[in-house]
C-alpha cells in the first residue's frame, strides 16, 4: 500500500511504496531531504497534519520588491512636491512668473542701452543742483530705452518727480514696471527696484561706469523684484542697503514676490533672469551678488 504525504519544505504530494517508510531521501519538488513517515504514525496523526512551509517563488519575491520599491518612490515624490509646494510657483501662476522674467530682461537691457549711450549707468536718482533734493527715479531715465520716447518726452525733468505738472504721469506707468502675478493694477506702483549703497549698481546721485564692476556680472544682480513696495514708477525711492531685508520670504522686511513663498524674481546684469528660492541663498550671499566690486 503507498504512502500518501506531503513535504514539510514545499508541501509537495508524494506517494511512496510503504516499503521506504521510516527512510530518508530527496524530495521530488523541491530536492531537500525529508523522512518519509511510517503507516502507524499516519494512522495516529492523518497523511495532512505534518508540519509544511511555503516557499515563496522568485517571481513572487520579485514582485513583492518591486511593490516596495514603487511605494517608497512615490513616497519620496510626494516629499519633495510637498517641500517645494509653498516656494515654486504654482501652475496657474507660471505664466505671469514667466512674464515677470521678461519684464526683468527687458529693464535690464534698458539699462545697458543707457550705458552704451552715455558711458555709465544711470544714477539711482537726479538731484536738484542746488538743494540736491531726489528729482526722478532711474525707472524715468530709462524711458527712451524701454521705447517710451513720448512718455519721456512730457515729463519735465527740471522739476520734481512730484511736481503739479508731473503728477499727470504718476498713474501712467509702462507695463514693463508692472508683475503680471500681482493684483495691484493701480497704474502706479511699481514692482521692480534697485538696491542702492555704496559698493552698490547704483548709489544715490553717483554714476558707476563698466570699469567700476569688478564682479561677474552673471553673479551681479542688478534689478529685484518687491511685492507691494508701494513705490510710485516716478518715485526716486528704492530699497537702500542700510535698511534693505536682504532675505526672501513675505513678510514686510524681506525682498518678496507672489510666485511663491519663498522666492522672488531677480535680473543679472548680463540680462538673465530667474527665480531665486530662499532655501538656495543666504542673505550675506544676496547681499553680495548685489555689490559690484566684492570680488564676489
């Protein structure tokens, strides 16, 4: 009578001539040794109950790491959309982001057509020659540059910025001075200003020439960008490096944007421009690609 029993390795069923009981040899399944059990011991516990173990397939194996390794990918992709979640644009802002950047080179290639044609750049502000009070911004001087020659033509530059006579242009700001991601579309605030200090693009009524910069102008920011900086376009007013919060971010003291939390839109003097995020510069580093002669 055969032997009916079930390897504990891989529960192989096999069937044995009685007359190998008790003896032990490979199994025809899996090829590990196993005892084959006597007719008494069947008789008292049953051909099913011995003890078995599944083996697991390679494939099997294979498909369960696979399984891991794509949950662990897709929990490290929802990390990092979640880190960059509140400083990267979000989708339905990348185009004014984009637009913003235009504006940026656009102002940037003002002001070296300004240079190219008066020999420096201009100055942050022009100064009454008697009283040496602030006239108008270089957001004025850079008029004819920018293709608005008639603009530029009725502004009187003999009198203040403010004066009754030019009041009239106060609310007729280029689009060019104007981020299409915020929503202040008074007509008169500007979103784009200078630093201005010593060691500084621009330093009061002083002019600074291309033999002045000392720094690579790719790593010199020249133009930064401010939400709701409450500048009037005309004004002779720009951030000044003794009160200047030189970290991005969105409260009042820092250089801020609405492209993100932490990121702000700048122009290098060789006419780039892009997104700057907090977490890749320290504000001693913003601070330094702003100076023209650091070594920076």
């Amino acid at each position: 009578m055969p032997i009916l029993f079930h390897c504990p390795h891989c529960n192989h069923e096999t069937h044995v001539a009685d007359s190998f009981a008790g003896q032990s040899g490979p199994c025809a399944g899996c090829g590990r040794t196993i005892l084959v059990p006597t007719p008494d011991y069947l008789q008292r516990v049953g051909p099913q109950v011995l003890p078995t173990r599944k083996i697991i397939k390679p494939s099997t194996i294979l498909l369960i790491t696979s399984g891991f390794l794509f949950g662990l990918l897709a929990i490290l992709a929802a990390f990092l959309v979640a880190r960059n979640y509140v400083s990267s644009p979000q989708i339905g802002n990348r185009k004014a982001t984009a637009a913003c950047q235009e504006n940026i080179t656009q102002i940037v290639a003002a002001l070296q057509s300004y240079q190219a044609t008066h020999g420096h750049y201009p100055p942050a502000y022009t100064v009454d020659p008697n009283t040496l009070t602030p006239l108008h911004s270089w957001r004025v001087l850079i008029l004819p540059h920018l293709g608005e020659e008639d603009l530029y033509s009725q502004i009187d530059l003999s009198e203040p910025w403010d004066s009754p006579a030019n009041r009239t242009f106060h609310t007729q700001m280029p689009d060019v001075y104007h981020c299409p991601a915020h929503s202040n579309l008074s007509g008169a605030f500007t979103h784009y200003v200078v630093v201005e200090g010593t060691g500084f693009l621009f330093d009061g009524a002083k002019t600074v020439t291309p033999a002045d910069i000392i720094d690579d102008p790719a790593e010199t920011i020249a133009i930064v960008e401010v939400a709701n900086s409450n500048v009037n376009w005309m004004s002779p007013t720009d951030l000044h490096d003794s009160n200047a919060g030189y970290h991005i971010g969105s409260d009042p003291t820092a250089i801020s944007s609405l492209h993100g939390e932490n990121a702000v839109n700048v122009g290098f003097l060789d006419g780039r421009s892009r997104l700057l995020f907090r977490r890749d510069i320290s504000e001693s580093q913003f601070r330094a690609k702003m100076t023209i002669a650091g070594n920076d």
